[in-house]
C-alpha cells in the first residue's frame, strides 16, 4: 500500500502526487493525506483514496509499504514521523526555506534544479538522491483554448486579477487584443471568459499565449512552449517562484 502526504492548501500538491504515482507506480491506487479543498475534486484525485487527518494517525493505522512525501522533508509544520519498516520516499522541488527534520528518506527525487544547499540539505537525509523528471496521466486533447491568451490559476482572486492584467500589459506591448480565457476553478473578477476544467494542460497547446504564476506544475508543463509562456511569480512561503520563473526564461534564452 502507498500512503502520500500532500499537505497544502493549493492544488499543486495534488497534481505533482498524481503525476509521481503515474510515473513511478503506473497509477497504483493510493491513499493521499491532503487538507486541501481541492482533493475533494474526483478529477483531481482520479483512482485514488483521499483521508484527511493527522498523518500519524493514518501511518499508524494503514501501515502502509510505502510513504511518500511532497516538497516538505519533515512535513509542512514539522509534524512528519514515521515508524520503522516503512520505505520514505520524497518528492523534493524547490523550497525558500527547509529545516532539519529526524525523517529519513530510503529515496529523495528531485523534480526540477535546486540550488546547492538545499541539494547539500538533502544529501544529508538520504543516501538516494536522483532526478525524476513527471509525466501527467493521459487526458484527452482539447481545442477550447485554440487561439486565445490562457491565464490558468487556482489561487485567490487578487492574483487571477493581477494576472488578467499583466496578460492586458503584455498584449499592449504586443499590439494586440486577444481573446482572455481564464482556467480556474472559481469565475474571475471582471467579464473575462472562464472555463473550469482539469487537468488544464491539455489546453496549453492550442493556445497562442499562456500566462500564468510560475508554480511547478505549470512551468513543467509549459516546457514545451515555453517561447508562448509569460509568467507573473507570486510570492509564497515556501515556493520559490521568482527563481523557478528567472531559470525557466533563462532556458529560453540562452
């Protein structure tokens, strides 16, 4: 049995969990520990479990073969402990800050580039560490987006409108007018058209712009198209966007 610990309380958790279990495990159901709203939604869970409730508790009853754990080390308060006889497993992407936890892992994965103390940092709790680079489960390709300025975001109100208007800044610059789209599950502020669907990348090829925050899952996506991709970084507290957003323009211009 495979017990994830996705805590969070954005959909990004979620999304890389579910590309990790298809990549690594060819969509095994799991059990994931998540407090985020978004785990309620059965497309973003697809086959697997939700439980909500302290890990501990959920380790100690399910005893599962295998835990794996995202982004956070110790977990996202410190709170991470996990018996003996359990392989650990970490999903490790890139962090503002991370703490010394008493959490061994028997595999560290890393997701994307860290930097070199958080690479040293991890070094030091597991002997295993390796890149792994994502793949999404299948979805179906989709057209709803063909020519339009994408603004996929899953986040507050405040941020789809600030991105809305970078997309408006950006089409200026451009001398253009397109058509705004935006991808979310909540309606925008404002008359900009809104879709909500999921899994959003499906929509990434059609459309002639994509702008967005510069979250994991997102950048990864949009690797293919990067020339198409503007991102607008937001401050997090553990999510380091301006670096993940300054190295991904970088690869794009070289």
């Amino acid at each position: 049995m495979i017990v994830c610990y996705a805590q969070g309380g954005g959909l990004g958790h979620l999304t890389r969990i579910r590309a990790y279990l298809h990549t690594v495990h060819g969509d095994e159901p799991a059990t994931i520990v998540s407090t985020s709203p978004f785990a309620a939604d059965p497309r973003v869970l697809g086959p697997h479990r939700l439980v909500r409730g302290p890990v501990a508790d959920v380790v100690r009853d399910l005893r599962p073969s295998t835990l794996v754990v995202d982004a956070f080390p110790g977990g996202i308060d410190g709170e991470l402990r996990v018996p003996g006889g359990i392989r650990t497993v970490l999903l490790a992407r890139l962090l503002r800050g991370y703490e010394a936890t008493p959490v061994r892992f028997d595999q560290i994965w890393t997701v994307e580039d860290l930097g070199a103390d958080q690479l040293a940092a991890l070094s030091e709790i597991s002997a295993d560490v390796a890149p792994l680079e994502l793949v999404d489960p299948p979805a179906p390709p989709s057209r709803a987006a063909e020519g339009t300025w994408l603004i996929p975001h899953a986040g507050p109100a405040s941020e789809i409108a600030e991105l809305i208007a970078y997309a408006r800044e950006c089409a200026t610059l451009e001398n253009r007018d397109p058509r705004l789209l935006v991808v979310s599950p909540h309606p925008p502020p404002g008359d900009v058209e809104h879709l909500d669907v999921y899994p959003v990348w499906p929509l990434f090829a059609g459309a002639e712009r994509v702008i967005s925050a510069a979250g994991f899952n997102v950048v990864r996506q949009m690797r293919r198209w990067r020339a198409k991709h503007r991102m607008l970084p937001f401050p997090r507290r553990w999510d380091d966007q301006f670096t993940r957003a300054a190295r991904a323009r970088q690869e794009n211009n070289p």
